[in-house]
C-alpha cells in the first residue's frame, strides 16, 4: 500500500508514518501478522470519532448562529454516524489503502460499511495525533465538510436560512419579532412572528427565542411556498 | 460578578470577556433582560461538550495504553456525563459565577446540578472559542484531569494497572502469555493467563488480546487478594 502517494494526494506529511498506516489497520489484518507486533486502528477510532466530533461542533456553531443548542445537536448527530462516515471514506478512497485479513477480503470487506466508517475514523485519529486538532480540523475543511453543504442533510433544516435564501432572490425583506411569552421564568415559551415585506406570514412556538422564530420561518415558508 | 478575578485564578485571558461572561448565563438571567441583546450559554454547551470528550479522550488514550476501545468508551461516558460535570463545576467553584433569573436564583438554581453541568460545559465552549483547542486541554490538565486520578472513577477498571501497582511493592513480577486463540479470523477471541513469579493466577478471554489480558488480570487480581 503506497501511504507516501497518500500523503501526496491529501497534503499532508506523517512525522510518523507508522500511524497513518495503523489507522488502515482491520483487525483482521492483524490476526494474521501475529508476531509482527502490529496494532489495530480500533483505539485510534475512538480518539477520531471525537475528534470528528469537535471539528463538526465547531463547523455548525459557526456556519448555522441561528440554530438552537437542540437543532445544533440533532444536526451533529446526523453527520457523526456510520451512514455519513461511510460516505466520507468513500469521498476519500480509503478502501483501497484498508490492510485486511484475507478472509475479510474474500467476503468483501473491502466494502462494508462498518469497516470503511472505522478507517475514516482511524485516520482523523492518526492525523490528530501526528498533527495536532488544527490541522485535522484543516483537513477536515477541504476534503470533507465541502460534501456536506450541498444539501446533503437537509433533512435536517434551518428553516430561517431557508427563507432567507428564498426570498432574497425577489429582494423582499423578512423580520421576526417575538409576540407574546408563555409560562413560568424557569419553563418559559416564547412565540414568535414572521413577516415578509411587513405582513405577517407565520407564527411559531419554542422553548427558546430562536427555537420560535425557527418554527415560524417554518409556517412562513408553507405560505410563501404556495401556490 | 467579577470575571477578572476569574481569570486570574484560573491563569486565562479572554480576549473577548463577553464569552466569559456568556459561559455562566443561564437563560432565566437572559428572559429577564430581555432588551439586552444577551445570549444565553446554551450554544457554547454545545461546543464544549464535545471539547471536554475529545480532552478526555486523548487523556485516556495515553494513560492507558492497555485499553481496548470497548473500555475507553465505557471509561470515557463515565468522566463526560452529568454527575460528573456537577463534580468538575463545584471543583472550580463555577456556582458563585452563575448568572441567573430571580426565580431560578429563590428556587435554589444555584445549587441545581444540571445548572451547574451546563456552566462547566458552557466555560469549556467559551474557552474553545478564545483560546483554541490546546488552551482549553491545558485548562483541563492543570484544574480537572487531577481530580480525576485518584481512583474517583475507580468501577471503571483498569485491571492490569492495578494489579502491577498492588505486587509491585513486595517486588514481584507479573507476566502474561497468549494461550490460544478460539473461533475463525473475522470473529476471533483470545485467551490470555497471568503469572506472578511464574506461577499462573489466572486466565481470561476477550476479543482482543487486551481484552483477554484484563480479564486474566481481574482473575489474578482476586486470587492475589484472598486472604
């Protein structure tokens, strides 16, 4: 497996090469190599997947101001999971560089979800390692979150920048405004309204103020949508 | 609320106090002052969550190095939950820096483990966001991570440890041998026994040789305790 072409390609230079090789490590691979004292990626996996998780904590805090702690999190959740990490292995090409057992292989290892979701995840611990959080969150901004823009999770919405977007192209303007609070300090509500060019177009309700004006921006896109 | 003397103590200067500021603001402060433009901590919540799991995971990742990944992840839920993040708050005094609504304040908020959880996290985001990554591990190493050590964790167990500080101090030996290995090579378990001075005190059986070590020592661990 050619690890320098790898670095190569992604820019990136391995103070230890050793680590960027474990993190393509199946244990599998090191079943068979008994005595050669490898380790498998598994402990790098656990150190990636947080690193994975700061670096797109830190992606939504900043891209999304709008989103409450609650959508934040939700949003997080559907990023940080087998499905999307499989995803971003394959974005990068890692399965050709997995060192599988030769069984693993001839079932088509090579392919499993599970597997190429762990070397993702083994490599961002292998670069934080080597490299320090900045540039495996640098990484992570060239190569991998540019495959999240594009709508990829827009089951996961913000219905404000939504909107926004919408309405923009027509030059109209939006503004929110809170109404009315419901309830006691410690569990208050809030409701809010949104108008476009100055006529109401929804209303929404929410634990927080944001989290109103987003069920609102909700309802207002229903109405703008219309026919 | 004196955020200066925060930061003296704690050895952090924010460039943006505001942050700071905005680490200890519950959002029944936020609802009573509503014309202030305040924002509550419950985004840097967010953030900081994931800082405090990637810190604890690189600080597992090198105390440990005999850990498989199934026990790093146990280890690491046990230090990143509620109970303890009450723990690491009252550890830093967080409470006298809280910023809350006069209900919340009557009703005892102050004393309220959740608020107190969220205060810790929010500080963590806010610390993130000023100073960086490294700032916020080296916060966490010099007035957290201590309080971790000594053994305040200790259901969560790190057999071999253990079991290599209790004979070290008659100064004995322990060794520990791989002695068979069950099951095919995508599914393989591994049988490891542990000998003190030679003598086997016991055998155990995992999924990875580690495992299957840390069983042996736990094994070993009662055998060198009878009475």
């Amino acid at each position: 497996m050619d690890f320098k072409q790898f670095q190569q390609k992604y820019n990136i230079q391995f103070n230890n090469d050793q680590l960027l090789k474990q993190a393509f490590m199946h244990t599998s691979y090191v079943n068979e190599h008994r005595d050669a004292g490898l380790e498998d990626n598994e402990r790098l996996e656990f150190l990636g997947d947080a690193v994975l998780e700061l670096a797109v904590s830190q992606h939504l805090f900043r891209h999304y101001p709008d989103m409450s702690e609650g959508e934040l999190t939700k949003f997080r959740a559907n990023i940080v999971c087998e499905p999307s990490l499989e995803q971003f292995s394959r974005t990068l090409n890692l399965g050709e560089y997995l060192l599988l057992g030769k069984g693993e292989e001839a079932s088509g290892g090579r392919e499993r979800p599970a597997i190429l979701a762990d070397a993702f995840e083994g490599l961002m611990g292998a670069i934080y390692l080597d490299q320090g959080f900045k540039k495996a969150l640098a990484f992570l901004q060239e190569y991998v979150f540019p495959s999240i823009e594009p709508g990829a999770f827009s089951h996961v919405m913000d219905y404000k920048s939504k909107l926004q977007e919408l309405v923009q192209k027509d030059h109209q303007s939006v503004s929110y405004k809170i109404i009315d609070e419901i309830g006691p300090d410690h569990n208050r509500q809030f409701v809010a309204s949104v108008s476009l060019n100055g006529t109401k177009i929804g209303t929404g309700i929410g634990k927080s103020k944001k989290e109103a004006e987003q069920e609102a921006a909700k309802e207002g896109l229903k109405e703008v949508s219309k026919p």
